[in-house]
C-alpha cells in the first residue's frame, strides 16, 4: 500500500538507512536536511509499494555517486540530481512515472525522495542493492538482466554528460567513475531505467519502509532505556533480513583511510574493552570484510556495521575516529543477493578479497566483548 513520507518520518528513515547502509551510502545527516528543504517547499512524497506498480510503468533510479569523505566537504545544491533525470528522459524520449533508490544508505536512500519531492514522482519503496556497495555495476539490476545505461551524470554546474555501454555495465562504472572524479569527487546519476515488471523481478523490496522500521525501532529504545541493538534484532527477524549477530565490542585504536580513485579505502582496528581481542575492518567506501583474532566474522554481501556503543546511531567509514566506543554487527542479507549469480557481481573475490562467502549466521561461535 503506498503511503505519505514527510518530513516526522526523515529522522527515523535517515538513521535506520545508514544502518542498512553498512558503513557507506553517504552522509546521513546531509541528504535527511536536503529532503527536509524539499518537503517543507514542495510537500510530501508519496511511497509506492513494488506490488502496486503497473508492469509497464517507467521507473528511473537517481542516485549520488563519488567518494564519502568528499560528499562531507562538498554540500550538493539540491537540484543535480533532477537534473540528471531529465538528461537521461531526454536521451530515452520517454518520462519516468517513478524514481527510486539504487541501494540503502544514508545519503542514497535520500537523493530519491529528494528527486520525488522536487518533481511531484513517486518512489518506489525497493532498491538494486539491499544495502550499499561502491560500484554501479553491483545491482540486484545488474544480476538479473537490466542494462545500466544509458545513465546520466549531472554536475553542480548544470552540466550534464550520458554514458551508454550497451549491456556492460562494468564499463559504464569505470566511465562514469572517471567523469565523477573529473566533477570534483561526486555527481548524481540516473541510470537502470526499467519497466515495474523488471523492478518486481529484480529489486529488493520494501527497503524504505524497513530503513524507517530500524531507525523507529533504535529512537523507541532508546526512548524507553531498552537496549537498542536487541530492538534492531527484533526489528529485523519479520523481514527478509532476519539474522543479527553481534561480532564485537570494543573500542577503535585505529584508522587508515584515504581518497583514491574516487572511493574512500582503508581499514579499522578496534579492540575489545578488555584489551584481549582485536577486530579489524576493511572498507571501500563501505564495510567489506571483518576479522576478530584473524579469523573472518563476516564478508560482503552480508551486512557490517558500526554502531555506537551505547545508542546503536550508525558510524559511516568516514565518520570512524579513534576512541569511539562500537558495537559491531552482522547482517544477513536477502536470499536474492547470495545466489551464485549475485556473488559473481558483489561477492568477496569482487573486491580482491581471498575469502569465501559464508552466511553470517552459519559462522562459528564468536569471542564477543
């Protein structure tokens, strides 16, 4: 059933979708103040249930792209992504009926509602990832058969520029990722324009509708002086993603990051509040891999997050510092993202890592501190 988004709910949504958003997606607090901007002027956004597209409607995703530890310095003006939107629908000769988000994420599961609210579409509640990954090429879209391009790409100039590589939509990342570098660091895209039939098939559903579940369920408890991280546990055991595991607490002792290439890489050390365990991350742009003693916790696709130690309020790669005390948890994700398939696009070998997947709830007994 679809419902009115307003401005009571971004708070919720913003935090619960950067939980989804495993440590990326984009600053948080930044896209939930642009679409508070947009609200307050243009009004509510409507919400469509996946079921409740038509088949042949038009569905076009918008996003932010480029690298998290820019996107904190370079505030975008509100407009570039409509923009974006409207070069792509000029490309095709054809008007979206809908946008939607292409991943979960702080800042990603915004741009959207940000799009809806300045053009009057609706948003589908679903997306292409179920979570965020650093590349256009890692979709639940791309997996099962829809091309990514052609896309657009607007700057904050009012410039615009339209990739089209046919069905290779590694080639469209690597250009895209390339003319984003060259726009100082981020853009806003639309890309894998689609009918409703293609986003039935191949999207994650209901993942706004869950992000605002988490960020309510996280705000209740902590309301209530209940423990939050047990609230995101029961929160999420209805859904597709019905597995929570805490792999750590502690504190971080450490973090190497950088800028390169457009992403933010690097990785975390934490260590247990006792001083006997340590757990150490790596991450491009968003949390890829864990490791408690050496030994592997929980990998990508599933979901890593950081979370702050008390109040369980989501810590993106960019906003790790020494000191912070965390609670670090894994996620399962959807079926749809652990098939052979999706593992050859998002799985560990796609980012370098010699690991096998292995769901995190069939992982040994964990040390947790």
């Amino acid at each position: 059933m679809s419902w009115q988004l307003g401005i009571e709910h971004l708070r919720d949504l913003a935090r619960g979708a950067a939980i989804l958003g495993t440590g990326g997606g984009g600053d948080p607090m930044i896209g939930r103040l642009l679409v508070e901007q947009a609200i307050r002027e243009y009004g509510p956004v409507t919400v469509l249930d996946p079921d409740e597209l038509d088949d042949d409607a038009f569905v076009i995703p918008t996003a932010q792209m480029g690298a998290p530890t820019v996107i904190v310095e370079k505030i975008p003006r509100g407009s570039e992504p409509v923009g974006a939107l409207r070069a792509l629908e000029r490309r095709l000769g054809r008007t979206a009926d809908a946008t939607m988000p292409i991943e979960c994420g702080g800042i990603n599961s915004m741009i959207p509602l940000l799009v809806a609210a300045r053009t009057g579409l609706p948003v589908v509640d679903a997306d292409g990832m179920g979570r965020a990954f650093p590349e256009l090429q890692m979709e639940t879209f791309s997996v099962y058969g829809v091309p990514g391009s052609p896309m657009a790409i607007a700057g904050e100039h009012d410039e615009t520029v339209v990739i089209d590589t046919g069905a290779d939509n590694r080639q469209m990342e690597w250009l895209a990722r390339g003319i984003t570098i060259r726009l100082g660091g981020v853009a806003h895209i639309a890309e894998y324009s689609m009918t409703g039939a293609e986003v039935k098939r191949t999207a994650v559903p209901r993942t706004l509708s869950l992000g605002l579940s988490l960020g309510r369920a996280v705000r209740l408890a902590r309301e209530s002086h209940s423990d939050p991280v047990e609230a995101v546990r029961a929160a999420l055991a209805p859904t597709l993603y019905n597995h929570l595991r805490v792999l750590f607490r502690g504190k971080v002792v450490d973090v190497e990051r950088r800028t390169v290439e457009g992403f933010a890489r690097g990785r975390a050390r934490f260590t247990s509040y006792d001083g006997v365990c340590t757990l150490e991350l790596r991450f491009q742009n968003e949390n890829l891999v864990a490791e408690v003693d050496g030994s592997v916790v929980c990998t990508v696709p599933d979901l890593i997050c950081v979370l702050e130690g008390d109040t369980a309020e989501p810590i993106t790669t960019e906003g790790l510092r020494y000191g912070q005390r965390v609670t670090v948890v894994g996620i399962s994700t959807p079926e749809l993202m652990r098939t052979p398939e999706a593992l050859a696009v998002f799985g560990p070998s796609c980012f370098g890592l010699e690991v096998e997947f292995e769901p995190v709830e069939r992982r040994g007994d964990l040390v947790s501190t």
